[in-house]
C-alpha cells in the first residue's frame, strides 16, 4: 500500500499583509514572527535577521528548519520547491541550526542571514523559510494510516542594490473572484522587484450606492502581469452585492514610489 504526506501550511498567509500565521496538524502549535521580511541589502554586504518562534502547546516541540524556492501559481497559491531553481539565490543564505527544540509555552529567537555576492547585480533575491514539525500519523475512517506534518513557510524578500518594482496598469474588467464578479485590475511588472497595489478607491454602482473598494495585497513578482480585485468592504450584513455598471475613482499606489489617479468604468 502506497503512503502519503500531507503537508499544512500556513505560506499564503505569509504573502499577505503582515500577521501571525497559526498552522495546525495535531501537536504542531508553531507561531511566528514576523511571517514575512523585506529587506534591503548591497552586494557583499551580510544582513542579518531574526525570527521568533514559539510553541503554544504545553508540550515541548521539536521544529526543523530548511530553505526552498517558492513561485506563486496562477490561482494566487503558493508552491515550494527543495531542489534548487534556475537563479536561485538560497546559496547566499545561511540558517542558524537546521533543528531546535522550543518548551511549551515557550518561544526560541532564531537567526538567519543573507550576503548578496560583491559582483551581484540589482535585483531580488527570494527564498522561503521552512518551519516543520515531527510527523505523525493519523488514521483515517477507512482505516488507512497517513503521515501528517504542519508546517509554516516565511517569505523573504531581499532587495540587491537599487532593485525596485515598475507597475503599471495594462487593462480592467470584470472577473469571478471567489465566486463573486468583481472589477480586476491588470497590474504589469516591468521592474526587478515585487511590488504591491494600495490606494483608496470609491466606486458609484448602478442604484447610486458609493462604496470603499480595496486592491488585494498579493505579490506581484518582477515579469509578471497579474489580476489584482478591488474588494468592497463588507460590512456585518454579509458580502455587498455590487450593481453594474461601476465608475471606480481614487487614488492607486502601485508600488511605495508611484501614486497614480485612477478612473474607470466596468460593466458585466
């Protein structure tokens, strides 16, 4: 009989705004701060950070520690990878200990760093930092046994020299996002970093209703052109159904260099 690994990760939580990631797989209580770095460095130049984790249980747990390359798949996931990818920078990294112990209830400060060659040109360097647990083994209702580990990811961002995002907006529409039609930037990313979309934005709906809308934060990584939803804020009733056509005004903040005045309507 053929086993299986599930792994749960708490890595998509690391892409967005700044929080405290919670992964859980019976016995793995591993908290994290700060889920995600953007640094900046200059080539030849050693920076160092730190994390803390810590162990919510009672019990002590042993957590071990790794690189990887990571990519974000077209339906806004994330996938990881051990194996070294074309250009990978992991080489430049070097982690403190590849396993610690942590007490309940306790936490550890653990060290990582990163030292851009002296000859590395402008641009980012990306890698994830894996946090897992001891596996274990659960048994299913058919009685089939299947190994189980949590496991968290920290995303790292290293800016090399002067690298920086240059986004611009190539086209708006309308989209199914999460099963709801909602109007979708199209963000193009012509720079040597990542960069995000913000702004403050209103929309008019079609009954004269005006409502917030805001840009999802996910990562729009250097080449990329990516679908970016503008959300309305959904009060304590439940999701706002929007009525089209929808006039969007407002200000766009694409990336923490450019703020650009935005105005479009979208129709279904």
């Amino acid at each position: 009989m053929h086993s299986c690994r599930i792994a749960l990760s708490a890595a998509l939580i690391a892409l967005a705004p700044p929080s405290i990631p919670v992964a859980g797989a019976q016995g793995f209580a591993a908290v994290v701060s700060p889920p995600r770095f953007e640094i900046a460095a200059k080539p030849g130049e050693r920076v160092r950070q730190v994390i803390e984790i810590s162990n919510a249980a009672p019990q002590p747990a042993r957590y071990y520690l790794r690189t990887a390359d990571w990519q974000i798949t077209p339906d806004a996931g994330v996938s990881f990878a051990d194996d070294l990818a074309a250009g990978s920078c992991r080489p430049w990294v070097a982690i403190e200990r590849r396993e610690i112990e942590v007490p309940g209830n306790g936490s550890v400060r653990y060290r990582f760093e990163v030292q851009p060659p002296a000859a590395a040109p402008s641009g980012e360097c990306r890698f994830a930092l894996m946090i897992e647990g001891d596996e274990q083994t659960v048994r299913t209702e058919s009685g089939v046994q299947v190994p189980i580990s949590g496991r968290i990811a920290v995303i790292v961002y290293v800016a090399v020299g002067d690298a920086a995002p240059n986004l611009r907006v190539a086209g708006a529409t309308v989209a199914e996002v999460n099963g709801r039609p909602l109007p979708v930037l199209e963000v193009v990313n012509s720079g040597n970093a990542h960069g995000r979309v913000a702004g403050f934005l209103t929309a008019t709906d079609a009954q004269g209703r005006k409502l917030d809308l805001s840009p999802s934060t996910l990562p729009i990584l250097p080449g990329e052109t990516r679908r970016i939803a503008l959300s309305p804020d959904d009060g304590a009733a439940g999701p706002v159904e929007l009525a089209y056509p929808l006039t969007v005004k407002g200000t766009l903040e694409l990336g923490a260099r450019q703020r650009v005045e935005f105005e479009r309507q979208f129709t279904r």
